[in-house]
C-alpha cells in the first residue's frame, strides 16, 4: 500500500486488469490492508488509504521480470489508518461478522 500512496497509483487481483477496467474517473476507494505486507507481513486488519480514481487510463508498468500488473491513477486523500475491529459490527457488506 505505501508504494501505491506515495507513487499515486493503485493495481488490484494480482496485476490483473479486470476489475480496474469496472473503475471510472471519480470513483473512490478505500483500502484495507489485512497485513504490513504481502509476504511475511505482520496482521494489520485496518483501513489504510482512501483516495479517487484520477482519469480513465489503465497502464501497465514492469515490477519485476515477467511480472507487468495493470494500474490505475489515484489521487489520494489525507487520511488516518482505521482498525476494522470497532467497526465491524457497523459495516453492513460484511455478511460473516466472526471473519
């Protein structure tokens, strides 16, 4: 996540294109990071970023060889990070409260 923040951009499902292509220019999005990182990462279980789809352009960019994920432009709000754990009981697309 702090990559996509600080480079103002954001890629989803592995690099895949698929569900960046349902974003429009003007969509928001709020992040939830269930770990530090990716690989190893310690639980983090809260939201941590929120920011609007700038334009309508997909691109890809090379991470590392053989791997080219599609992103998407974001512009990023100011924000503090949010543990899911007080809220869960609020939030109503969570349809198993005990995961």
């Amino acid at each position: 996540m702090l990559a996509g923040t600080a480079g103002g951009f954001t890629q989803a499902g592995h690099g895949k294109a698929a569900g960046l292509k349902r974003l429009n220019a003007g969509d928001w999005l709020v992040f939830y990071s269930p770990k530090t990182s990716l690989h190893g990462g310690e639980p983090l279980k809260a939201f941590t970023a929120v920011g609007r789809v700038a334009d309508d352009w997909l691109y890809r960019v090379e991470m590392a060889a053989g791997f080219v994920p599609w992103r998407r432009n974001v512009e990023f709000a100011t924000c503090i990070e949010a543990p899911i754990g007080p809220l869960i009981e609020e939030l109503s697309f969570i349809k198993d409260k005990r995961r």
